[in-house]
C-alpha cells in the first residue's frame, strides 16, 4: 500500500486544482479505495485531496450513469467511509489545535468532508429516490454550512441553498410540513449570507422564495402562504435597487405579482418599497 499511496500522492498533488482527473489517477485511486482498510491513520491533507479526487470521479460519474451497478455503489460507500474517517480526525485536529493555529483550515476541511458525503447522498438519492438519502444530503450540508459560515460565508451560503433543495425534495416526496419548513429556514440562512457577498444571488433567492410560497397560496388558499410570498417579493424588490444589472421584466414581473397580492389582501404594498 506504501507505493500505491507514494503515486497517488504525486498524482492528486500534480491535479489538484484540476477540473478534471487523469485515468491513471482515477485507478490508483480506485485501487487504494478498494485495497486500504481504514484512512484515519494518513494526514489530513491528503485525505482532503482524496476526498476531492473521489468526488470529482467516483461520484460525479455515478452521478451521470442511468444505473448504478453494484461495484459502482461498493465504490461510493467506500469513499463514504473515507469522508466520515477524514471528517473524525478533522474534528479531533480542531480540538487539540491552540487559539494560535489555523482552525478555519481545519473547520474548511470537516465541512468538505461533508459537503463531498452529501454529494453521494444526493447521487444515492437520485438513483433509488428513498428519502434515508435525502436526509443524509440535507443534514451533512446544513451541518457543513453551520461550520464555515464566518470562515466561508459563501461557499456556506450555497451549502444552505443544497440543503434547501435536498428539504424540499423529502417535502415533495413526502408531504411532511416540517421539511418544508427545514426548506424555508436554509434559504433565510442562505439569504441572510448572501446580501453582504452577492446581492443579485439574495435577491433571485428571495423573488424564487416568494414564487413557491404564492404558487401554494394559488393552490391551497391558504393566506400564510400569500403573507410569506408578499414578504418574499418585498425583500426581493428591496435589494434590486442594488442589482443595476437586473432586467427590467425580473422587476416587472415581482411586482405584477405583488400588486395581485395587495388585492387580494386590501394593502398596496408597492407604495413600502
């Protein structure tokens, strides 16, 4: 195993910030997935380029495939067990590691590990559409998020957006109100990330918020659902006074909207903006 993780080393290093990765560094990590029992016992660094490796190759292609064979899942969950091993000892490195070291590094590298086990999660779900999958996508990303969100408030912000799509999938699937409601809090988190880094991404966040909310207002009749698409629209419509760059028919369109709001509820609310 010595030689095998001396050339994959040299490989992942060479690839790293690579979009893509080499056959030949895709079989030797393959091979070392296959071969190594546990991971705990390599730093950490290289278990992060790892980690990356095998989400660039291993999920991604399970990801693309029309069906997962039963080598191509073995793979998946063994790059699962490496991510949990690489998240353990991340979690162990910040605990022992002083005010004085470089505890975001370590903070970033537990929410990749992470953030890379939600991406099979995804993948699981996406080919046997059982919400176990889904779960496990919406918790590692949430928890990912909740751990750099002042390191790396926007790859955190994006980490709320997947956890908002993963809840909103398991409430589509399921019906169940507390995952629609798991879906409205990770898009606040993710918003209220947004507006200081990108306030264009913040204000289309808001404007899709407020379309889900008025188009269940549309379907059950039920006002909560139009306050909460009015609040939405508000928002959005706030922060396009900052976004020079946003078309005239996005604008027109919240605030058509709005105005069938006011309405249907007696305020008109485009005189609060």
């Amino acid at each position: 195993m010595a030689v095998i993780k001396e050339r994959l080393e040299y490989l992942l290093t060479r690839e790293h910030d690579k979009v893509t990765t080499s056959p030949e560094c895709k079989s030797q990590l393959v091979e070392f997935l296959t071969k190594e029992g546990r991971s705990s016992r390599f730093e950490l660094e290289f278990l992060i380029r790892l980690s990356s490796a095998g989400d660039r190759v291993i999920t991604k292609e399970a990801e693309s495939c029309d069906k997962l064979e039963s080598a191509d899942e073995d793979l998946l969950m063994k790059l699962c067990q490496l991510n949990n091993e690489g998240h353990q000892k991340a979690v162990m490195l910040w605990k022992l590691s002083k005010e004085g070291d470089y505890k975001g590094g370590i903070l970033g590298a537990q929410a990749q590990f992470l953030v890379n086990n939600a991406n099979i999660s995804r993948v699981m779900f996406k080919h046997y559409n059982d919400v176990v999958f889904a779960e496990g996508w919406y918790e590692d990303r949430k928890q990912a998020a909740a751990l750099i969100s002042e390191v790396n408030p926007r790859h955190a912000s994006r980490c709320y957006e997947f956890a908002a799509e993963a809840a909103y999938r398991i409430f589509e699937k399921t019906g169940d109100e507390n995952w629609f409601n798991a879906w409205k809090e990770s898009c606040d988190l993710a918003i209220k990330l947004r507006e200081k880094i990108n306030i264009r991404s913040a204000c289309f966040l808001a404007r899709d918020m407020a379309t889900i909310f008025f188009n269940r207002y549309q379907k059950y009749a039920n006002v909560e659902h139009l306050n909460s698409a009015v609040k939405y629209y508000m928002q959005a419509l706030k922060m396009s006074k900052e976004c020079y760059d946003l078309p005239n028919a996005t604008i027109d369109s919240m605030k058509s909207t709005l105005y069938i709001a006011g309405e249907i509820l007696g305020t008109k609310f485009l005189k609060k903006i």
